[in-house]
C-alpha cells in the first residue's frame, strides 16, 4: 500500500506538474528548490506541509523495510534518520511523519526508537 494512494496523481497532480517549484531561502539569498520540489508538483493542489509529510512517511516507510530487509529485527531511529538527514528531511518533519505513521498503525515500536512496519 501507497500514502500517495488518496491522491489522484493521474487525474489531477499532473496538471501542477507545470507550476513554479516550491522554493526555499539559502543563506546566500538565493532561490533553491526544495529537494522535493519534483515529487509535488506531482500532487493535486497547493504544495503544502502535508505534501511533504507524505513524502517523509514514504521515505521512512522505505528505510524500515530496507533495515528489515538486511536482516535486522526491527530499524532503530538512528538507522532510519541517518539516510533522511542526509537526504535534507529535517529533524522535525522525521519526528512528525514517525508521528503519523505510528497512529495511523503503519508502523509499530517494538523496541525504545526501534520500529517495524505494518505487514
């Protein structure tokens, strides 16, 4: 199963795939898209938080079964926040998405900060 699932990407998502990318303010004062940008243009809508909760939750959702997949019990936080901080997710949406998919029962902790997904 797919977060992306409640959207109609074919329908509706395309057509914003023609609109301004989300930007963000650099240091320098220079515009830069979002890492993520591509992925919401790709959604119907204004691109907004929940876009990028989506994302994240995927993303996590994809490291937990990566983890597993390598034979470990269950992926521990720091495994899971390793790859998406280096990927420019930040701290707070990780611990938002971990949030959301914990009480929609997408995934489970097993272990202190240790999860595995729902099968």
């Amino acid at each position: 199963r797919n977060l992306f699932d409640c959207f109609d990407i074919v329908d509706r998502g395309l057509a914003n795939n023609q609109k301004k990318n989300h930007l963000q303010q650099t240091d320098e004062d220079e515009l830069e898209p979002h890492p993520a940008s591509y992925l919401t243009a790709l959604l119907p809508g204004e691109a907004c938080d929940d876009s990028f909760l989506a994302i994240t939750a995927q993303s996590i959702l994809f490291e937990i079964h990566r983890i597993v997949g390598e034979g470990k019990d269950s992926a521990p936080l720091e495994m899971i926040a390793e790859t998406l901080l280096a990927r420019k997710i930040s701290k707070e949406e990780i611990e938002e998405a971990l949030d959301h998919l914990l009480m929609q029962g997408e995934i489970h902790e097993v272990e202190d900060n240790c999860f595995i997904a729902e099968e």
